[in-house]
C-alpha cells in the first residue's frame, strides 16, 4: 500500500510528547484510549487500573488540562502528555 495514499488530504504530521518520549502522529484529534495506547509499551491492566491523563502546549484555547475516558483533544506540534495509571479503590 502506497504511504503517501495514506495520508487524509491537508492534515500534516505533528510530534506529540507522551511520558516524555516523542512520536510523530497523523491527527488532528487523539483520543483518551489513544494517548493511553501511544504512552506505554505495554499498557498496565487488570482490575481497577485506570489512568490519569494531564497534558501542556496544547492550542491557545487550551493550552493546559486533563482528560477523562471517552474524552478527545485537538492536538497540536510540541504537545506534552502526561499518562500515569492508578488504581480505583
């Protein structure tokens, strides 16, 4: 499959720091499943295991925040996630 095929019409890729490790990333939006996918090699799972999402440099209307699941950010070049999982008690 042809690579340049792939690529949506006018999006670019942008580098998107996640836990401290940069990857390039093709989307205008991330998901909080997605983040949690793209910060762990191996995501930790079992029982009551969750993660807290806490991110900086986002766009100028929100350059800071936090995300909960089923939440999405627009994601912008330089972006900083911070994932960390807890667990529920």
């Amino acid at each position: 499959m042809n690579e340049a095929a792939d690529k949506s019409p006018g999006k670019k890729d942008v580098t998107v720091i996640f836990n401290g490790r940069a990857k390039v990333v093709e989307k205008d939006f991330l998901t909080f499943a997605e983040i949690v996918a793209l910060s762990f090699d191996n995501p930790p799972t079992g029982d009551g295991v969750d993660f807290t999402i806490q991110y900086t440099k986002g766009h100028s209307g929100k350059p800071k925040g936090s995300l909960v699941a089923g939440e999405s950010v627009k994601v912008n070049d330089g972006m900083e996630f911070d994932v960390t999982p807890t667990n529920r008690s």
